[in-house]
C-alpha cells in the first residue's frame, strides 16, 4: 500500500512482452525475478509491507499477439536506494512464458511536482485573489477621496459654476474649463479654481475676475485655446497657463500642473500672440478701475525722500503738546531727510531679486545691509515673518501682496514690501514702502 505521506519519488517504465500478457504477470514477474537479487534489505514484498515501496500499478494492452505498456512504482527511499531499485527492475527478462523487456524512463521527484504545483497555485492566488483584494482597497480609497473632493465644491453664481472652497477669499484664482478639472486640482490641494463649464463664459467669471488677479489654466488643445480666446475678450485675466499638447487638465499629475504653474505668461504676450489689439469697453473699464486702485495707494512711495517726507508729518503731529523750547521736534525733523543722499537707486539694487524669483511662488527676507537672510514658500512667508527677532528690514517674494503680509510687516516694522501683484488693501500703513512689478 502507497503511504502518500513518505513518497519522495516514482519510478515510470515501459514494458513490452512477445505475447499476450496481463497486469498479475507482470507483478509477478517483478517480484519473482528480483527476490534476493539486492539482499534482505531492499526485498521488494518486505518493502511493500513496510510502507517503504508503494503499490505497483501496471498499465497494458495487447495487440497482434504482443502487449505493451507502463509500470509506475512509488518510493520513499532515497536517490540512491530509489535508482538501484530501478536498475533492478530492468533485469526482468520474462514475463510468465514470453520474453519481455522493461526499460525505465523516468523517476519523478514527488516533493518537486508538489513544489511546483505550489508555485503555480501561488500565482493564480496571488493573481486571482490578491490583485482583487488591492483593486477593491483602492477603489475604495478613490471612492472616499472622491467624496471628499466633490463635498469640498462649491457653486458660484446663477450659473453654479463648479469652484474650490478658498475661491471667494482668495486673492488669486485659477480658472478652468470644467468640473473634472476642478477636482482634479482639489485632488492635489489647490482650492482656488473655478469652472467657466464650456466655451460660452458666463458674467459670473467675469465679475469674479474683476476682483482678483487670475490664471487661466486650460486644456492643450483646440477648445482650450479658444476660451482663452473669450476669456481675453469678456473677463480680466492676467495670466495664460497651458496643459501639455494634447492633455487635458483633468489628466495631469501634481507635478506636471506645477510645471504648467511655473510657466505662465503675462496677459499682453497672449494679446500679442493671437493678435488682439482692441479690448472691449466693459473690459477696459474693468481693468482701469481696478489698476488705478493699486496704484493710487498712498503706500508705493518710489524712493527713500518721498517716504521720510510722508513718515516726517506724522511724526511731527503728536509732540505738539511739548513746549516750542524742547528741541526734540527740531531734532525729528531734521533727521527726517538723511537717507535723501542715497545714491543708489531704489528700483534699481532689487531687479535681480525679482527676475530671479519670477514664477517660483518662493520670498526672500532680507536685513538692512540687502543682504539675504532666508528664502522660504510663499505659503510660509506670513507665519516666518511672525517668527522674525528684528533683524528684518523688507522682503522680496513672488506673490500677491495682502492684507494679512502688509499688516505683520507693519507690526514688525518692515521698511518695504516687494510682491508680484497688489491685493486688494483695505487699510494703507504708511511706515511701510510696497512696490509690485507693475509699478
């Protein structure tokens, strides 16, 4: 009897007999011809009965007055035991009366069939079962994430236009094409984009670019050249920003839409490229309103006179209750125009600064001397400058100036602010100097 738990190996062979023979011939042949042919030891009934051979299984046929066929013998010997077993079997001569010959082909290795099997069942798990597992947790993540995403749009306007939650409070906004775009951007933690939902852009666009300084961030294909082209006709924008050729917004990864960010260009090189001279009257109307806001703030002093000028009256004005005979007030004013011999220009020692930091969205923070004390994102800059201990007299950075960076720089007592573009400013410190590349 075979005990499968022991089998390590089988040994196959071929049999032919010149005659007709059947399967208890040729067991007996194969016990009678090897009985004490390998000694005690390796006696093929006492193996049988010990476990250590198991069942000898015969296959064959006959056909034309000869008979064919295959012996198949498990062992649980070793190789060495296992191959003598098998060169024994090839000495049976005859089978019953007919003269036969046996020939082994092969011996199995038990262990390694049952190895590969386990291989290759440990793939189609691996692939059946695994990979729908995974695909299933990430169609699950994707699902929550989705939802997240979709909770976080808003709807601006009559026209409900799909938009990112900072939209409304945000002094700069990316507009795109449609809702996937906006998800896709919210996808990788930019909140300020709004959908214009096709070619036909609605007055809601137009009112939100009014008041903000705006991107347009379009496919880069025929459609989205051609709401730029609208877009140039019906809204204020400031900058162009284009997807790869041939992909869509809704398509790119964080690191290509950052890449697209970067290299924005200016609203008039878009003029120049597609040709359009004339803007329309609401456009220019819009547009004039809104850059002379920016530049009539009393705070864009150009040089270091015109500031000690400004500073000096309000310095002046509280110590009129100290007696005419204390010269404090003669000092003050005195004092007032020494920076005036300056002989370097003001808008002059900065230029490389703001070449440099052009579409990098990164601040520098300087000390008096014009020297750099730190560069860090522009999202940080409001949170460092909090942190500053004195030494800081202005900073240079690539970003809107706002309400919120003109008021700490104030408090710190900042000498100037040096941004992109003007926010809009509700209150006007005049101890601090703002200058934008627009001016």
């Amino acid at each position: 009897m075979q005990n499968v738990d022991t089998t390590k190996y089988v040994i196959y062979a071929d049999i032919t007999a010149e005659g007709i023979v059947e399967r208890p011939d040729v067991v007996g042949a194969i016990f009678g011809q090897t009985e004490g042919l390998l000694g005690s030891d390796l006696d093929l009934r006492d193996l049988q009965k010990t476990g250590r051979l198991g069942r000898i299984d015969v296959q064959i046929t006959s056909s034309g007055g000869k008979s064919s066929g295959t012996i198949s013998i498990p062992s649980s010997f070793d190789k060495v035991e296992t191959a003598i077993l098998a060169a024994a079997l090839e000495t049976i001569d005859r089978v019953g009366p007919c003269i036969a010959r046996i020939a082994v082909n092969r011996i199995e290795d038990v262990r390694a069939a049952k190895r590969r099997y386990v291989i290759e069942r440990a793939k189609r798990i691996l692939v059946e079962m695994f990979d729908e597992n995974i695909l299933e947790t990430e169609e699950i993540t994707e699902e929550i994430k989705q939802s997240v995403r979709v909770e976080e749009i808003i709807h601006l306007g009559k026209d409900s236009l799909p938009a990112g939650p900072n939209v409304l409070d945000s002094d700069a906004i990316l507009v795109v094409e449609g809702r996937a775009d906006v998800l896709n951007l919210l996808k990788y933690g930019i909140k300020n984009a709004v959908a214009v939902g096709g070619t036909n852009v609605p007055p809601t666009i137009a009112d939100l670019c009014a008041k903000k300084v705006v991107t347009a961030f379009t496919d880069g294909d025929r459609g989205g050249e051609l709401i730029i082209k609208e877009l140039l006709q019906v809204a204020d924008i400031d900058f162009v920003a284009r997807a790869p050729e041939g992909k869509s917004v809704e398509d790119m990864t964080q690191k290509e839409i950052v890449r697209a960010l970067r290299q924005k260009i200016p609203v008039e090189q878009v003029l120049d490229q597609y040709k359009i001279k004339n803007q329309p009257k609401k456009r220019r109307e819009i547009t004039t309103k809104r850059k002379s806001l920016i530049r009539e703030k009393p705070f864009c002093v150009r040089n270091t006179a015109e500031r000690a000028e400004a500073i000096a009256p309000r310095r002046v004005v509280p110590r009129e209750v100290v007696p005419k005979s204390v010269p404090v007030i003669e000092e003050v004013i005195v004092a007032a125009p020494e920076p005036v011999p300056e002989p370097e220009p003001p808008r002059e020692w900065f230029r490389q600064h703001v070449d440099e930091l052009d579409g990098t969205l990164s601040a520098r923070i300087l000390d008096r001397n014009q020297n750099v004390l730190k560069e860090v994102a522009v999202r940080d800059l409001a949170r460092e400058l909090k942190e500053t201990n004195g030494d800081v007299n202005g900073v240079i950075f690539d970003g809107v100036v706002t309400q919120r960076i003109l008021d700490i720089a104030a408090e710190k007592g900042l000498e100037y602010l040096i941004g992109a573009k003007m926010g809009n400013i509700a209150k006007s410190p005049s101890c601090v100097k703002v200058l934008t590349k627009e001016a």
